[in-house]
C-alpha cells in the first residue's frame, strides 16, 4: 500500500523533531552535567602565578591596597583553558631606575605625554641620572611606543592589570622619591658647583692672562 | 479553606467571638500570605536554578557568589528591582501601563489558589477547578496585550500582539489534554483527580494508556508555548523585538513580568504533576492509610535503639570533618596565610558545610530521644502530610526542570511554525487522543 506524500511527510516530520529535540536535549544535558567547567574564577583563581614579582613596579604591587585581600588567588584553576596572562601582555608599564639614563626618549616618543622625565648631571657618571620619572598611568594607552625606543630597556611592559582605583590621581606614580631623589639633587647641585667653580677658574685665568 | 473555617469556627471560642466572616477573612489572609510568600520563593529558586544552568549548559559555573553555591542570588536581584528607577515613557498610557503587569502577576497568582500541596493542603478544591485553572491562565493574556498596547512601543506592540496569538491558540490543545484528563477522572476538582490516580503509580494517567501519554505531551508543549517559554518565546523574542511587550518597563514592574513568568513555570509544572504525575501520590505507596502504615512502622522502628545507633553514626563523621576544617582556620600571623596550606584550605567551607549537615542531623536525631514513646505517632503525621508536600513538590521541580532545559537547548521557532505546530499537529493530535481515550475507556475501563 502506498501512503499519500503528505501523510507520510506529517509523521516523517513529528519523528524528526522529536528525535532532534532529543538529541539536542542530550547534548546539553553532557554539558551542562558532565563537562569540565570552563570558569576562570578571576580573583580566587590565580592567574599570575603567584603575585607578580615585577620590582620595577611602584612600592606597591596592586596600585589600590583596597583590592590587596580580594587578590589573594587561593584557588589554583582546573578547567581546560590557559589562565595565566601572557608573557607578552602589555600591562602596566614597569620602570627600571638603574638602568635608565634620562636620554628624554621615552618622554619624547609618547604620543599622550604620559612619561616625564628630568636628568641631572653627576660627577663619576658618564650619562644623566634621572631625578623624575613620573608616570600617569590613567593617560597612557599601551602603545608601546617608549618601550620601543628605549635604548637601555629601563621602561617595559609588565604583566600586572589591576590598575582599578577610585581616585584618578592614584595613578599618577613617581618612580624616583625620597632619598635617593634628594641624594642625586644634592650631587647634581656640587657638580653644578663645582662646575661653576671651575668655569670661574678659568675665567680668572683668562682675566690674568 | 471552608473546611478549616468550619473548623475554627466549631473548636475555638476566639473564633467564635470574630464571626464567620472574619475567621474567613483572616484565613483568606494567612492562606494568601503564606501562598505569595511560596510564590514569591518558587519564583526566586526557579530563577537560581535557571541561571544555573544556563552556566552549565555554557560550560561555565552560574551564580556562586551570594550566599552558600549562590543561593541567595535571587534576594539580591530583587532588592535590585526594587531599588531601581521605576521609567515610564512620556507617551505612554500611565494608568494601563501602570496595571498591566499586576493583571499579569494576578494570572499567575490566583491559580494557586486551586494548585494543592497534599492531601489537605490546598486553598481551595473548587470543584471546577480545573476550568477555574485554564480560566485565570487567559488573565496573562489581557496583561501581556495591555502592556504593549500601553508601551507605545512598536516592539512592545507586537510582542503583546504575538503573545495574544499565540496563547489563545495553544489554549486549544491545552484545554483538549485537560479535557482528556477530566474525562478519565470524571472530575473538575483537582484534589478529585490526583485521587483518581490512586493505587502506585502505573495509575498515574502518564502510564495508564497510550493516549494519555500522548496527552501529557500535548498538554507539556502547550503549556511551555503558554508561558512564553522557550522554544515558544516569540512575544519577548530579544532577536526581532528586542525585548517584547515588557521592553519599557523597568524597577518592580519588570520585576512582576519576572516573578510570573517564573512563577508561572512552577503552576505550569503543578498542573502537569497533578494531571499526570499522580499529584502529591508517592511512587511505590498506593493510599494515604498506607502512608500512615508506614509512618507508625518507621516510628517504631525509630522509637527502638536505632536512634542512638544513628545519632552516633551521624556524630562521627560530623567531628571528623569539623577537627579537618579547623586546621585550615589556624592563621599564620607572620606570613598571613594558613598554617596548614592543604588543600584543604580550599575545601574548608565545603568541610564545614558538611560538618554542619552531618551535626544538624545528629541533633535532629538526638531529639528523638525524649519523645519515644510518642514517635510512632508524630511519623505517621509526617508521612500523611509532609511526605506527600515533598513528593509533589519533587515532581513538579523536575518538570520545572525539563522546562528550563528546554529553553536552554531548543531554538526559537518562526511565528508561522509556531501556529503550524499549534494547528496542524497539536490540535489534530490531541482530538485523536480524545477519542482514542474514549474507546480505549469503554474497552477497558
């Protein structure tokens, strides 16, 4: 006997939705039951490694103390995704002091005028030695463009993103403070002085000759 | 109700002193009372429960901040509602924007008041209770049209327009699996109908024949379509309308759309448990005497030496896990961390949680004790009552269930398949089964 085309596609087509409602309902149900959780659980998982150890960061680790217990990254991650931030990733820029030689480049390469940077003279050192080095991290937008030029790599990228704040003016850091500050702006102005003395010197010389 | 205030009315003589109308207007109080308050939590869970596994079927882990695994989230969302700027547009109809979700709530609340929760608990076993039940189900449709109309919104429009469509026609095969159901119980009444089902469960109308099987499928599909579930959600669908007949709407009055619709998964479930799942019935136990039977051996059995046997079984591994959790609470001062890092310092509030089960059940058992001799008693009033409260409880949130897994798997239909699956295979199918159960009634009935 043949069934009609019509009667038949009727029923052809209750089956079909009924058999892929069904599949589809499994496959959800795997998932939602049986698969590995995906969830980076940002601030209780870890996703540094351990807090980052970068020194070059400004006196505190997280530029906001308020988030300091929030980040204690207790958990270690189980799902399958890579939680760790990149090596590579342009976090907050770090600021290595001994190696910088105030050369002014990275102060003139910034396209925002995010970085300020002031040298002075010291006696015993062949290049500048930086007294400011300021930067406003709430202007600065990761172009890179200073960690390109710099000659020395005394300005980098690190790893570290919690930036988050309720002030604005919290992100405006000064890498250079204190004592060693007051200790190069005192050898600077000796130098000056000496300098001076000297130019003096000759001046008499010149005036006797 | 009317039971309870006879009741009352006979047993006390403060009761007496109030008046008939004012013992039922203070039951009707209480009852309702303590019915939003049930609708108001089932809808909050169900909500939890939704998100949940949404993040499930995601792969990901859904609320698990407020409260213990997020359980609280559902407060905290709606004291957000509540909190938030209550916007209505400046072109709007304000007084029918304005009752329009409170019509929609009111749908969905008064089919509580014939939804039972046992044997006797129930507000009220109308005798026409189930037409009473498809009755106030239209009530969404006049809020939902009230609320896009009011809008002045075109989305919000069409997404009323849609919703009347489609409710007024999926009330048809709705309707017609009821009919089914009424037709095999040979009455309205709801209670009527769960006791028709009496005697385990191949007498539940789900497995008594082919076409009230078929029924309870027509009766699911319609009744998703009815709440605006997915795979039926066109009125709300966020793709074409953004978000449907409740676009304008914020603060609690969005809330109300929310609760119903949620609430509305929990009567949807109700009825399909009662229809067909044999109500508030347990599995295996056929009879409320059987229960009874049951409840006094249990107390017996219990009212013996088992209870100091099972309070120290429980007090065990409660101690156990409580001498565990303690090492992870010993602070290093100097290094800021936890004396013992183990893991399980990551488990502790696991280990506590269920220290704290296991101490809990130990102290419920230890409180056997002094009523030994009363135990057999006091089981036989649980399982008559409580235990029915949670089977039916426990059926409808699997139906629930199945509900939220459908809208998290199913893709949305097109408004034509919508009608076509409505009209051309619905319908049709349920008449089929109408009259299927008819015969099949007089042959084997």
């Amino acid at each position: 006997m043949k069934v009609p085309e019509g009667i038949r596609k009727y029923f052809q087509n209750i089956y079909e939705s009924v058999t892929t409602i069904a599949v589809g309902m499994w496959i959800t149900f795997k998932t939602a039951f049986f698969e590995r959780k995906v969830t980076i659980q940002y601030p209780s998982h870890d996703v540094m490694e351990g807090r980052p150890k970068e020194a070059a960061l400004p006196s505190h680790t997280s530029l906001n103390p308020t988030f300091e217990p929030l980040l204690g990254a207790s958990q270690k991650y189980r799902g399958p995704l890579n939680p760790r931030v990149a090596d590579r990733y342009r976090g907050l820029l770090g600021y290595d002091e001994p190696k910088c030689i105030s050369c002014l480049l990275c102060e003139q390469a910034c396209p925002i005028g995010v970085i300020t940077v002031k040298g002075v003279k010291i006696e015993g050192r062949k290049t500048k030695a930086p007294v400011t080095f300021i930067i406003d991290y709430a202007k600065c937008m990761f172009c890179g463009l200073c960690v390109e030029v710099c000659p020395t790599d005394a300005i980098f990228f690190t790893r570290q993103f919690e930036g988050a704040t309720y002030d604005c003016r919290n992100l405006i850091r000064e890498f250079i403070g204190g004592e060693l500050r007051r200790e190069r702006l005192k050898l600077a102005e000796e130098a000056r002085k000496k300098a001076a003395e000297d130019r003096k010197e000759k001046e008499d010389e010149g005036r006797s000759l | 109700m009317e039971n309870l205030v006879d009741e009352l009315l006979r047993e006390f003589w403060l009761f007496q002193r109030i008046g008939s109308i004012g013992t039922a207007a203070l039951v009707m109080l209480v009852c309702g009372v303590a019915v939003l308050n049930f609708f108001g939590l089932i809808g909050g869970l169900l909500t939890f429960f939704e998100r949940k596994l949404a993040g499930w079927t995601n792969s990901r882990r859904g609320p698990n901040r407020v409260g213990p695994y997020g359980l609280v989230q559902f407060v905290a969302d709606g004291l957000k509602l509540v909190l938030k700027e209550d916007i209505i547009p400046a072109a709007a109809d304000r007084s029918y924007f304005k009752f329009a979700p409170y019509l929609v709530l009111l749908g969905t609340t008064l089919s509580f008041v014939v939804i039972p929760f046992g044997p006797t608990l129930i507000i009220s076993d109308l005798n026409v209770g189930v037409f009473y039940l498809l009755a106030t189900g239209s009530f969404t449709v006049v809020g939902l049209i009230m609320a896009g109309w009011a809008s002045n919104n075109k989305w919000s429009l069409l997404g009323g327009m849609r919703s009347a469509a489609q409710i007024i026609s999926y009330e048809i095969p709705n309707a017609l699996a009821i009919l089914l159901v009424v037709l095999m119980s040979g009455t309205m009444s709801m209670q009527g109908i769960i006791r028709a089902q009496a005697g385990g469960m191949h007498h539940w109308f789900l497995f008594s024949s082919p076409f009230s099987f078929l029924a309870f499928c027509i009766y699911f599909i319609s009744a998703v379509a009815e709440i605006n579930r997915i795979p039926f959600d066109i009125p709300e669908a966020e793709s074409e309308l953004v978000a449907g007949y409740n676009i304008e709407y914020s603060g609690m009055r969005f809330g109300a759309f929310f609760a119903a619709e949620f609430g509305n998964i929990y009567v949807v479930s109700a009825v399909a448990v009662t229809c067909f799942f044999g109500g508030w019935q347990l599995p295996m136990l056929g009879e409320t005497e059987d229960l009874g039977r049951v409840g006094a051996a249990v107390g017996r059995f219990l009212a013996g030496p088992a209870v100091l046997m099972l309070v120290m079984i429980a007090a065990a591994p409660c101690a156990f896990l409580a001498w565990k959790a303690s090492r992870a609470f010993i602070w290093d001062m100097r290094r800021k961390r936890p004396l013992f890092p183990s893991r399980f310092v990551r488990l502790n509030s696991e280990l506590l949680f269920l220290a704290f089960v296991f101490a809990s059940m130990a102290l419920f058992l230890a409180l056997h004790l002094p009523l030994r001799s009363r135990l057999p008693v006091i089981y036989t009033l649980i399982f008559v009552y409580l235990l029915p409260f949670l089977a039916f409880f426990a059926k409808a949130m699997l139906i629930s269930f199945v509900i939220l897994w459908w809208r998290w798997t199913l893709p949305r239909l097109r408004v034509d398949q919508l009608m076509g699956v409505c009209w051309r295979y619905l319908i049709p199918i349920g008449f089929v089964c109408l009259v299927g159960q008819g015969v099949w009634l007089c042959l084997f009935g």
